[in-house]
C-alpha cells in the first residue's frame, strides 16, 4: 500500500470516529432533555418594574399565557392577569415583604393550577395545595388548572335528586337538587354558615364529597368550622380550602376556582359533589382590590364591569352531568353578606340572577330566637321541588301557604284585640308551625324524622300542646316512628310516596308518642 492510501485510510478512520463520537453525545443528549426537559426549557427572563400590596408589573416577557405562574428570587410566586403591550400585571400568591422593584422574574410554563384526588379527603389546604394542617406535602397528587370551561349544555342533566341538609324548614319548604346552585344570604352573623356546616354533616354515609371554601374569612371563624366538622365525624368526608384573610387577595380570588376543581374532578369520575363558598361578598372584594390595582377601570359601586362574569363562569361550573359524561353532580351553596337586608345591593343582585334560588336569614327572626332564621316568604328554589322526595308532597303540600297566611296574620293581629274564632285558630297552628321548623345547629335530622314533624303539625296533634312543649314532643315522636315503623321509615328514605293510610297510621303512633304530654296540658288547662 502507497503512502497516500495509507493516509486516506487514516483520515477516514478519523472521520468515522468523529462521527460515532457526535452521534453519542447527541444520544446522550436526547436523554439528558427527555428527562430534565422541563429544567431545560429555554426561559424568558423578567424583572419587577412596580410593586403594590398584591401585584406586581413586570417586563421582559413578551410570550407569557395568561395564568401562566411566575416565579420571583427568593421561591415567591404569581400568575399572570394583565396581558399589556409594554408590561405584564401579576397578581402575587406569596407575600411580597422579599419583592422590589428590580426583582428578577420568571416563566414557569405552567398555568395556575391546584392538586386533586382522594387524598384531598379530610385535608386543610390553601388554593395551590399547600398544606394547612401540619400533613404531608401533596406533591405527588395529579394537578388540574384552577380555571377551567364549564360544562356544555349537551354533557348536563336535569337535577332530579335531592341533598338533604337535614333542616326541616329547607328541606320541607325550600328543598335543593344534587346539581343546583342555591344562594344563602343575610346579613352577618344571622347564621348562614351554621346552615352550610349543618348541610355538610347531614351528609355522612350518604356519598357525597363536600368541599368547604372559605374565603377572606377570620382565622378563629375557620378554626371553629374545622373543629365543628371534626367533632360530628364530618371532615373525614370532606375538604377544607383556605384563602385566609391574612393571605395576599390574589389567594383569595383564585380559592373558590381552585375548590370548584378539585370537586369536578369528583364529580368526572361519577361522584356527588356539595362545595360550599363562604363567602362571595369578600371573593367580590379581593377581586375588585387587585383590578383596581391593576388599573381595570370601576363600574358599579367601584367594582369592575366583569365582576357579573367572574361569579357566573364560577357557579356555572356547578351542574349535574349526564350518564355518558360522569355522571356526578356538583351542588354549589354560595354564601352572600348583605347590608341592612339590602337584598337589591349590586353583588347580591348579581349572585340572585345566576343561582337557582336563595335562602333569605332574617335578622329579625334571629334576634328572636327563631333558628335556623330562614324567612320562607322571601326564600325559593327554583329546582329542587321537582327533587324533592315525595313524602314530603304528601304530608307539607300547603305548609309553605299555611305558614305565610299565619305571618300575614300575626302582622295585622298586634292592631286588634278582637279576632274571629277562625283567626285565632290560623294563628295558633302557624305557632305551632313556627316552634316545629325551629332546630338546634349540628342536628340535623333523617327524612322519617322531619316527616314526623310535619305530620304532627300539619294533622292537629301539636294543637293541644302549648307552643313550649313542641320540642319534647319532637324528640318523643321522632323515636316513636323510628322504634315503631322501621319498614316504613325505610320506604320513606327509598323515596317511595306515601298514601293515606300511611299517613294516618304515622300520626296514631304520634298521638300515642305524645299522650302525655297531651293529658299534662290538658289537665294544666282545667286548673287554670
């Protein structure tokens, strides 16, 4: 061999190594980015230009998403809400004590999103699964985006079965679906609250996912809820999501998206949701403190015109699925505050036109002691009598009219010392009415129990019983039907519709249940 083929030789020996040199890195390489593809990803780099309590204006990220999560020095982070020209509004999710103007910022890639799945169950956590109650980290669950499109018209199905709060002037008059949205409003402290707590324990061993959202609450008043739910054996069943008031508002704002999450992600695997929101009036609140900040110009009242829209693509996302897309429901109970009972306010008005009804409390009939303080006139339901279970028809039919004639009566009564004999009578059975849908908080009562009631009242049998022995003969009829008609009381539960039989027979075992005290007040009345 010449010493020039000897030299080509070695060039392409050369060359054939340097090839299968590249093609390794390159192969190695491949490897290195399908694994840390996402520490790999090229990033846009930003800075802080303004900082205010909450948000922040950053620039230098022309390609940033809408809630897209930023990331600031010091592990601090936002998302994206304002998408302008020049510079990007953020709204904080940490406190800012560590930000100023100058501040490095970065893209994550990711959307705002929260943790979901069984593990959740029994949890205190913050809208981006950040644990509240000393647990485990919940790193490891899948994540979903706190916003996210409701459902269509075409995947939701007609709301046609019941939640029972396991109140009797709810259930009995203003009943709620398994996929309905029913408003609770008053003004503070009239027990609002009370009523969701109460609907979240009646909810054991029935299957139902309950989601308990507080937003811009008092610590104390979460604290004391927590406790409520552990004491009755219902936070086992339930998740407790905290935008605190203390937190930055844009926690607060994004808390009941993030809750209404993790209850579709239930609700997609077939399951019943209930989510309550305490309380919309400060969501309203926090939202209207970062527009503001943020430059969106005011509406109404200084809120800003799309706040009409922030809660309706909130509380639309609550609805019952059909069988081919789930098949679960998610029941939503917005809790609203309003101001002197100014029902027509511009938040409550917006929150009464996209639910399906509301339960009005009345500070008036709190400061009396009559508990739950729900006002029935003013109160509706708009879906949940096509739900409700029959027994109720058969035995309330005309409660809600008898109830409303007796507080028109007891109006003009105060003005007039001479009444009917007819009068009299209407106002004493609406007494007796008033005394029997009063109940005790964190008491809530099966179906059997609440028809005994109703049928005690509603047949006479409370009539020669003064009005302060309405509850001990609550307590004795509800254990008589219970102990003496377990098969009916399972027929009741079935949702099966009771006849008139049934009907008498369920209140001879009440007039039995409650002979005494009628003898007592009887023979009261002849030493009187």
């Amino acid at each position: 061999m010449s010493l020039d083929q000897t030299e080509d030789k070695k060039q392409t020996d050369h060359s054939s190594n340097i090839r299968d040199a590249v093609r390794e890195a390159l192969q190695s390489l491949d490897e290195v980015i399908s694994q840390h593809s996402a520490d790999l990803r090229a990033r846009e780099i930003g800075v802080v230009k303004e900082l205010e309590r909450g948000i922040t204006r950053v620039t230098g990220l022309p390609n940033v998403k809408s809630n897209e999560v930023l990331r600031f020095a010091g592990n601090r982070h936002g998302f994206a809400f304002n998408l302008d020209p020049d510079e990007v509004g953020c709204v904080l999710l940490d406190h800012s004590e560590e930000l100023s103007a100058g501040t490095r910022v970065e893209r994550t890639g990711t959307v705002l999103d929260t943790p979901v799945g069984e593990e959740l169950l029994g949890r205190v956590i913050d809208p981006i699964g950040r644990p509240l109650d000393g647990g485990r980290e919940l790193s490891e669950l899948k994540r979903l985006p706190c916003e996210r499109r409701a459902p269509s018209i075409m995947q939701r199905a007609p709301v046609t079965v019941p939640l029972q709060t396991g109140l009797k002037v709810i259930d009995a008059l203003i009943p709620i679906g398994r996929g309905q949205r029913q408003l609770l409003l008053g003004d503070r402290q009239t027990g609002k609250t009370a009523i969701a707590v109460d609907t979240i324990i009646n909810q054991r061993n029935r299957d139902v996912v309950c989601i308990y959202c507080s937003i811009g609450q008092r610590s104390t008043n979460v604290a004391r809820v927590i406790a409520s739910l552990r004491e009755h054996d219902a936070l086992q069943h339930t998740i407790v999501v905290i935008g605190a008031d203390d937190a930055p508002p844009g926690v607060q704002y994004i808390a009941p998206y993030a809750a209404t999450t993790i209850g579709e992600h239930f609700m997609s695997e077939g399951r019943d949701v209930l989510i309550v929101y305490d309380d919309l009036t400060s969501h309203a609140r926090s939202y209207r403190h970062v527009s503001l900040l943020l430059r969106r110009p005011p509406g109404r009242e200084a809120f800003p015109g799309d706040i009409f829209y922030v809660h309706s693509r909130l509380l639309e996302r609550a609805t019952h699925l059909r069988k081919d897309a789930g098949g679960g429901s998610l029941t939503a109970l917005p809790i609203i505050e309003t101001e002197a009972q100014n029902v027509s306010a511009y938040i409550p008005t917006n929150l009464i036109s996209i639910t399906d009804g509301q339960v009005y409390l009345s500070p008036t009939l709190f400061r009396k002691g009559i508990l739950p303080a729900v006002d029935v006139g003013r109160s509706v339901s708009r879906v949940g009598g096509k739900t409700q279970l029959p027994s109720y028809r058969a035995v309330a039919g005309d409660l809600r009219l008898t109830y409303s004639q007796f507080e028109e009566l007891e109006k003009f009564a105060r003005f007039s010392s001479q009444l009917d004999e007819d009068t009299r009578e209407t106002l004493e059975r609406g007494k007796r009415i008033r005394e029997t849908l009063k109940q005790q908080q964190y008491q809530p009562l099966d179906v059997p129990q609440q028809i005994a009631s109703l049928v005690a009242v509603t047949s006479g049998v409370f009539d020669d019983l003064s009005p302060d022995q309405i509850s001990q003969a609550e307590k004795l009829l509800q254990d008589a039907i219970k102990n003496d008609l377990p098969e009916l009381c399972d027929r009741i539960t079935s949702g099966e519709k009771l006849n008139d039989d049934e009907v008498n027979e369920i209140s001879q075992t009440i007039k039995k249940a409650v002979s005494e005290l009628v003898d007592e007040e009887l023979s009261n009345k002849k030493d009187a």
